[in-house]
C-alpha cells in the first residue's frame, strides 16, 4: 500500500531512482545505511513521510479518477441526448398504419446521425401510451422494431397480468404458511425475559416460509419428494388431490379460477397407469 501511495501521490512509478529524485540521495543512502531498501514496505513508508503523503493517497486518488468518471460519462449521455433531440425536433412522417390495437408511424429526420441513420418509429395505443424506437437506415426495419416493441410490451402485460392472478391467490396462502411456520422473538436482554410477553416480544421470523420439520413428515408419509439439494418438492397424485380438496374449501377469491386453469391435473390424478396399478395390489397385499 505504501508504493501504492507513493504512485498516486507521485504520478511516477514505485522505484528508487524516482525516489532519489524527489528526496535526494543523501536520504535515501541514510535510509539504506539502517538496511531499508526500495523491495521493503518500510522503505517507501519513510519515503511518504519524508514527502508528507498520507497513508489514504491511493484511495483519494481512486475515488477521484471514479468521480471523473462518472462525470464524464453524465457529460456524454447529455450531449448524446440534446443531439438526439436535436434530430428529433423536425422530424417528418412517413407512414403510418394500425396494427392491432396500436397505430404504428415511421418518421424521417431531416439529417442523419453520427451512423447514418435517419427513420425512426413510434408505436402508440390509447389512452396515451407511447413506445419509440432508435434510430435506423431504412423505414422498414424501423417499422418492424416498432411492431417487436408493441408484442414485447403485450407480452409482458398477459405476463403481469397472469402473475397477478396467482398473487392474488398466493398472498394470503403464503402470509398464512410464513406465518404458521414462524418463530416468536423476543428480547432476551429486558429484565423480564425469562418470560415471553408482549413487553419483549419483537417479532417472527421464518427461513423461508417452510418447516422442514412438517416437510419431512409429508415426506414420510409419500406425499412429497424432496431433492437432493432440499430446494425443490414434487408433489404425487395423493397429495395433489388433497391440496385441491383443501383449495376447494377455501373461500379466497380467484381460487376457482385457478383451479379450473389446472383442470387437467384430475385428468391425471384419476389416470391409473400399469405402474399404478401394481402398487395398488402390493399395498393391498401388504
């Protein structure tokens, strides 16, 4: 570290001759008569003192030289963007047509950018929604990056979409297991902590919304599968009856809806297969 303050205190790389020159030989000669020399830590220790470096210059300097950085790339992006909207400002339309539920219009530029592009697309959709394209040499391929960006963002609404459906279901089952399997907490250091209370108690807190200690006797019992790595569990037929028995029971809204999206799995529950079958009998037998 002490070369490392020497260098950027410096700006010159970490050698003897650099330090003659700014300390002079007569002390660097001292400081090899007591059998310091410049591949010694202790060495450029000295040195710093006799220069006054402090111990933190390489950290000043990072900081600094990350600092500049940052400028400079905000001093970039904003010219990049008055150039852009520089372009934009006098921008002509193409063409324009209506694909789906969306109105998709190719504009020129009156010049082209630093890449000679000049056409860039807008697709807009009511109320006031509006995707732009980047910049791009013919109205074609501007016309098609306009039409990918309206299917990408309705793909992610059906996503958004289907996922809140589920939330909706899933937060109250969820806030249920987290809390059933969670832990009571209380501040061991209060003069009444012998006792849990409302006076100490602080909190729960689970690992991750599962007690192992329930997910081994479902286990035991054949309903679960855990994997190796204990972060993965299939459920069975048995089990995946129950759950839709216990779901069915349940008044959250949104659950028959999703039930009725895994229809297909009392299709394969009530499916018996040769394999099945042959368990059956040995159960029986046992």
């Amino acid at each position: 570290m002490d070369k490392n303050n020497f260098e950027a205190f410096t700006n010159l790389p970490a050698l003897k001759k650099n330090a003659i020159q700014l300390c002079g030989q007569e002390f660097i000669d001292s400081l090899t008569q007591k059998g310091l020399y410049a591949k010694d830590s202790e060495f450029w220790e000295e040195v710093n003192k006799k220069l006054n470096i402090c111990d933190d210059a390489y950290e000043i300097k990072q900081a600094r030289e990350q600092a500049e950085r940052e400028q400079l790339l905000l001093e970039n992006k904003a010219k990049e963007q008055a150039e852009t909207q520089r372009l934009l400002t006098n921008k002509k339309e193409i063409f324009s047509k209506n694909r789906k539920d969306w109105k998709i219009t190719v504009f020129e530029l009156p010049e082209s950018d630093i890449f000679g592009k000049n056409f860039l697309a807008e697709c807009t959709k009511e109320p006031d929604l509006i995707k732009t394209t980047w910049f791009y040499k013919n109205q074609e391929e501007a016309y098609r990056k306009a039409c990918n960006l309206a299917d990408e963002f309705e793909v992610q609404q059906e996503n958004l979409r289907i996922f809140m459906e589920h939330y909706a279901v899933m937060k109250p089952l969820y806030l249920m297991i987290i809390y059933l399997s969670s832990g009571g907490q209380h501040n061991e250091y209060l003069n009444n902590s012998r006792e849990n209370s409302k006076e100490n108690f602080t909190g729960v807190d689970c690992w991750n919304g599962f007690n192992f200690e329930i997910i081994n006797a479902l286990e035991a019992e054949g309903l679960l599968e855990l994997s190796t790595t204990k972060k993965t569990l299939t459920m069975n037929k048995k089990a995946m009856k129950a759950a839709r028995e216990i779901l069915q029971k349940i008044n959250i809204d949104g659950v028959d809806k999703l039930l009725e999206q895994r229809e297909y799995h009392e299709e394969y529950i009530n499916y018996k297969s040769q394999l099945d079958i042959m368990e059956e009998q040995e159960e029986e037998e046992e």
